[in-house]
C-alpha cells in the first residue's frame, strides 16, 4: 500500500491521511517530521486544508468539512482532493510561478517562498489580498479576479510541496552574533571611567555624573560636544570618534546603572536651594528627576558641575536660549544652593529596558511561529528558511501599518531597524521542516 493512505472499512480502498487541519485542541494532533522524511504524495491521498469557520467556501461543492467539528470551532478543517490539488497547480503555473517561482521556491527580492506554508495562513492571506486590505499591489491584481474555490485549491497545492531550505541565494547572510547594546557600551564606556567613575558616578568635583540620565538626552549632549555647539576641547577630542551606535550604546549603558548621588563636595545651602529650585521643576521634574527624555535629571549631580554649566548658560558659552534666559537673573549665591539641593537629591533610572538578544526575540516569536520558525498552527505562517529580504520587508510593514496585527506590531514596537535584520537573517538560516495535522476521532 502507498505510504500516507489507510483502508476504509466498507470498501478495502485507500483513505486519504489528512496532512493539514483546522486547529482544534481536543481532535488535532500535529507532528514535525523528522529530518530527511519524505512528504510524497499519491493521487489517493486527499490534502487536508484548514479554513477559518466564518469564511464560506462558495460555490465549492468538493471540499468535504470533517465530520465532528462544529463551525463555532475558531478553525474547521476541509478536504480538498488530489484532483483539486492538481487545479491548483494550473492556476499556480498561470498566476504565481512568475513571481515565487517554480514549485514556490522564490528567487525574486523581496517575494516570498511560499512551497511548504501552513494551508490556514495561505488561504487567509490570499483572502486578505483579495479583499484589498493590503491595498493596490501586485499581489491583489493577481488575485482579484479568482475565485475562492480556485484559491482553496492554490493553498493547497503549495501546502503540499517541499519547503525551502537556507540559501546563500537572495538572502542576506547572518552576521555573527556580537554583544548586546548594553554589554557593547559598557566597553566603549571604558574609557569615560577615569573620569566620570566606573558606573557614571562621579567621585571628582567639576566632573558630571553620568547615571540618571534618558538615553536621548545622552546622545543629544555627546552630539553637542562633537558639533561644537557645547564648548570643551577635551570632550570634542574624545567623543569625536564615537559613531551613533556607539554613543546609543554607551548613553544605554549608563541608564541601566543603579542611580546613585556624586560621591564630591556639595557646598551651600540646600534649603534656600529647594526654594529655589521651584522654578525649575517643570522642565527637570520635582526633586530634579525629568519626566521628560530630552531634558536632564539634576537629581544627585555634582554640585560643582551644576554651577559650572549654570555659569556656562549665564555667560555665553552654552547657547540654549531657554536655559540663558532662565541663568540671567541666577546669581552665584543662588546658584551655589541650587547645585547644593540638587547634589543631595536622589536620582532614578530613566525608565528604559535592557533590549533582548536575538535569540530571545526570537524565543519570543517562537511562541507563534513554532520552535526555529517551524510553525505548527496552521493559522501562523512558517519563517524557517524564508528569505530574508522579504522577513524584514514584512516586519516594518507591521511596525508602519501597512499590514495589520495588534499583535505583531506590539512584539515589533520599536525594534530597531538592526535587530529587524538580525531576526530576520535568523530565520532564513533555520532549516524548514513539514508539518502533518492529523485529525483525532471524537470521543
């Protein structure tokens, strides 16, 4: 007997073994196969396919719903025959082919493979397109004019065929693994340490401390020496090599440091201070922790430090016009208990998370999209060995709107456009694997 067929009981022929099916916890089973194993078919073997419940399937008289599987399942499965499976490959050939290529196998940027997808996830996309709620591309002319028999039968027939492997071919090669943001800034920070101390806590007075502050403001400030537009000759020198990644990375760093108060001299009196300091708050925030990512916390500065850059606006060198016309009418004496109060606050992390390392992005997308990007929901699409170019055109198209997902723009919110290329190329390394559903008898 032919591998993937059973004997029906009343007739002694071959029963078609269902290979992909509507996700129902009770009566589904799915199973990777293992490596090497071969997903031949015979012309007795019917495909299963899943369909959504609320999706009609007009004007298609052949495709039989499984018996014990109500429609208020999220998921109800349907067969389509070989013969079904056959027309889809016609309609492939004449539709398709040009762009995915051959048999499904893309070698077109930006196109994805489609051989070996999960039946669901085609048959809704294709829907999707055809409904034009992906807006008026290619993919919604070639299938506008298609009907839905026509597209169960195209899901079906690239269900069935081998899915892609990695290839060097039209896919970004993965760069190697390097350290993490914040690990990276705390190296390129090394050499910040004999000043500003080991964890950006300041132990000599004149000298800023570090921790404390948003990452925007960070960056903002080191792009202020490096222009020119804050005036220190020694800063300029020793930021003016550092690239933005570098900056991002160490200004990261520093907002992940335990806050701490200058370890220096804090002169002057802080009660008369913290009067003061009430015109002040409602840009730097009660008790000098900002709310606000591009102004600074003072909370626990250096106490000579502050009055040195209050002097700097009052005087001419620093040029906010702002900050100038707030210092003008600040005299020293004021500034001292200023710099007193603030000194002697306590200071609080920005609120900023340690990003996650690709390979816990991906454990995260993993919880979908199946372990290594082998899904086993037939409604989540499988990324193992997809190309690369069109997993990251895919991302940002979540993360601007263009393709519609609460859930993956929340897990796609704000990602870099790097860590976008790393995920991706992450997944196009990975080896695909086909995946049988298998329907289990009610109880």
């Amino acid at each position: 007997m032919r591998h993937g067929a059973t004997l029906a009981p009343e007739t002694g022929t071959p029963n078609p073994l269902p290979i992909a099916c509507g996700w129902h916890a009770h009566r589904v089973r799915c199973s990777q196969l293992p490596e090497g194993a071969s997903m031949k078919r015979s012309v007795l073997t019917l495909l299963l396919i899943a369909l959504t419940f609320c999706i009609p399937v007009v004007g298609y008289p052949q495709v039989r719903t499984v018996p014990g599987v109500s429609s208020s399942d999220d998921l109800r499965p349907a067969y389509a025959t070989a013969q079904d499976v056959a027309e889809g490959k016609r309609v492939a050939d004449a539709s398709c082919a040009k762009c995915h290529g051959a048999a499904g196998i893309s070698t077109s940027r930006g196109v994805p493979h489609i051989a070996g997808q999960r039946p669901g996830y085609l048959l809704t996309e294709l829907l999707t397109y055809q409904a034009g709620a992906r807006g008026d591309n290619a993919m919604s002319n070639a299938v506008k004019y298609l009907k839905e028999d026509a597209l169960v039968k195209v899901s079906a027939y690239y269900a069935g065929l081998e899915p892609a492997q990695p290839s060097a071919t039209g896919v970004a090669k993965a760069a190697p693994a390097g350290p993490d943001p914040a690990s990276a800034g705390k190296a390129a920070a090394a050499g910040c340490a004999g000043c500003h101390g080991e964890s950006g806590i300041t132990k000599i007075p004149g000298m800023p401390s570090l921790i404390g502050l948003d990452p925007k403001y960070f960056v903002a400030a080191v792009n202020g020496y490096k222009s020119g537009q804050r005036k220190h000759d020694m800063m300029k020198t020793l930021v003016s090599a550092l690239s933005e990644a570098d900056m991002n990375n160490i200004a990261l760093f520093y907002a992940l440091q335990k806050p701490g108060k200058a370890q220096t001299p804090s002169p002057g009196d802080q009660a008369a201070g913290k009067a003061a300091a009430a015109a002040c708050s409602g840009c730097h925030g009660e008790g000098g922790v900002s709310a606000n990512p591009t102004t600074p916390s003072l909370a626990g500065q250096d106490a000579q430090y502050f009055a040195a850059a209050m002097r700097a606006y009052k005087d001419g060198p620093r040029s906010d016009a702002t900050m100038k016309g707030l210092a003008a009418s600040v005299d020293d004496n004021t500034i001292k208990n200023l710099a007193a109060y603030y000194a002697n606050q306590q200071p609080k992390q920005p609120s900023v998370k340690k990003p996650l390392t690709i390979a816990e992005l991906a454990q995260r997308c993993d919880r979908c999209h199946g372990v290594n990007g082998n899904s086993t929901d037939p409604r989540s699409p499988a990324l193992a060995a997809q190309r690369a170019d069109y997993l990251e055109q895919a991302m940002r198209a979540y993360q601007k709107g263009g393709r519609k997902s609460k859930a993956m723009a929340a897990m796609l919110d704000a990602l870099p456009a790097a860590e976008i290329e790393s995920l991706a190329a992450h997944y196009a390394s990975q080896r695909a694997r086909s995946v049988v559903y298998v329907i289990l008898p009610p109880k």
